[in-house]
C-alpha cells in the first residue's frame, strides 16, 4: 500500500494519522446498550469499514470530575454478591444487573468457587459462604475516584442537612462508619455523588478547593449507592462498600474497617 520510493510526477499516498480514541460507546453491541471498548490507536487511513458502522458518543469534559479509574465488572459483581447475602443467585441475574456477559460472570464465579467464597448449593445458583475473604478480594482491586474537595462555612452536621436533601448522595468513608458504630470520631464528611450532580451539590455546599478540605465529594457512576440505606435520615453507602472504601483509602482506614466489619458479622470466614 506504501511504495518504498515514490517516482517524479508521482502521488505520495496518504499517511494514515493514528489517533487514540478511549472508551467509545457503541450502539451497535448485541444487547443495544452502548458498551466501552479499551483504548485503541485508530488509523483514520482505511479505517472507514471499522468507523461506518459505530456511531460515536459525545464525550464531556467535565471539570468538575477529577482523575478517576472506570469501576470494573468485577467490582460490579463482587458489590452485588455483599450487598445481597442471602441471595441464591444465577449467573443471568449476576450479569444483568453487573451490566457484563455471562461468560465473564462464569469466569468469575468459577474463580471464587475454586477459592471458596461462592459455593453452588442449587442447580444453576450460587451462594456467598462468608463475607471476610470477599471483602479483601474487593479491597484489593478498590481504587476510589480522585474527590472533589470543598471549601466551606458549613458545619458538619449543616453539611449533613443539605446532603439528605440532594438525591443520589451517600456518606462513606469514616463518617458514615462513624454513624454507625461511634467508633474515631471525625470531623469531615465524605460522600459519594453521582457524577452528573456533582457540581450542583458542591456549589451547594460551598465552593471548590485546591487543596484538601473537611468535606470530600467523590464522583459516583451509580453502582457505589447500591444498597444505601439511612440512619436517622442520612443517607449512608451500603456497610460492605463502606468496608472496602475505608481499607482502601489507607491511613486509620483498615482499622476502622476491621471495627466496622466486626460489629456488622462480615468479617466471618
């Protein structure tokens, strides 16, 4: 396609210019729901036949969303499987509600059956056998989004209060384990907010800051509020996704984690 030597009187061919296109969504994948595919370099030379048939979403920059890595399926699938323990689940619910195919839910409960966290009881369904080794699988691959922190007047408990009234909110971290157990009392506040309501809640509260602040936002894509409930009316994320994010932030996390997960029975084998 490149001749070696290209003759007087001669058109060069075009180069194809390489561009990097990064989780593009696809409307054509066979369950009609854009999908993500990994990063790839694109010729835009020849490359008509693999670009003709997608129909590419409009990416937003929002400034309001700092670095972040994209959750995986797994996680996805590891939260479902805490958040519902009781439950004796097939891998086609697994996949819907973790938003993956069947095949990767097989490879997955395939794993942790071999390792002993799912046992499979009933034809066709799976059930946990013990939160504990579960949990630290989930912590190992935890990486929270980079927050958005928040300079303001507020107290606390005012913070609190506007957060109970903004939807698609949840506390984490060391104040919603705080409320739950009054264990290492904390004068911030961190919560997840779903991503496209972040810069309303912020400006809500206050305003955007450089540097770390008492109040903390993380950007939420959704899947982080599974499970939430509320305790005296604010709203808190549920207890083993509370668990994770406090073993995964470092610091006194994994202390109060290990408190926590004691005082709710999920550090069980």
């Amino acid at each position: 396609m490149y001749p070696r030597e290209i003759g007087r009187g001669q058109i060069a061919p075009l180069q194809p210019i390489v561009v990097h296109v990064s989780y593009v969504g696809l409307s054509d994948s066979p369950s009609g729901r854009l999908r993500t595919v990994r990063p790839r370099a694109v010729a835009l030379t020849g490359a008509c036949k693999y670009l003709k048939n997608c129909h590419f979403r409009k990416l937003n920059i929002n400034p309001w969303s700092s670095a972040r890595s994209m959750e995986s399926a797994r996680e996805r699938i590891y939260r479902l499987l805490l958040t519902h323990p009781k439950e004796a689940w097939k891998q086609k619910d697994l996949a819907a509600q973790a938003d993956c195919s069947r095949g990767y839910v097989s490879r997955v409960v395939d794993a942790l059956v071999a390792s002993g966290v799912l046992a499979r009881p009933y034809k066709n369904r799976t059930v946990l056998l013990g939160p504990a080794k579960l949990l630290t699988l989930w912590a190992s691959r935890r990486s929270l989004p980079g927050p958005v922190h928040v300079a303001t007047a507020l107290g606390a408990e005012a913070v609190e209060a506007r957060l109970r009234e903004s939807p698609g909110t949840a506390m984490t971290l060391f104040r919603a384990a705080w409320h739950r157990t009054k264990f290492m009392a904390t004068s911030g506040v961190e919560a997840y907010v779903r991503e496209e309501d972040l810069e309303r809640v912020a400006i809500r509260l206050g305003e955007r800051s450089a540097e770390p602040t008492s109040v903390a936002l993380y950007p939420a894509q959704g899947p982080e509020l599974e499970g939430m409930e509320r305790i005296d009316g604010r709203p808190l994320v549920s207890v083993p996704q509370n668990v994770v994010d406090l073993m995964a932030v470092g610091g006194q996390g994994p202390r109060v984690a290990l408190h926590l997960a004691h005082a709710y029975g999920l550090w069980e084998a």
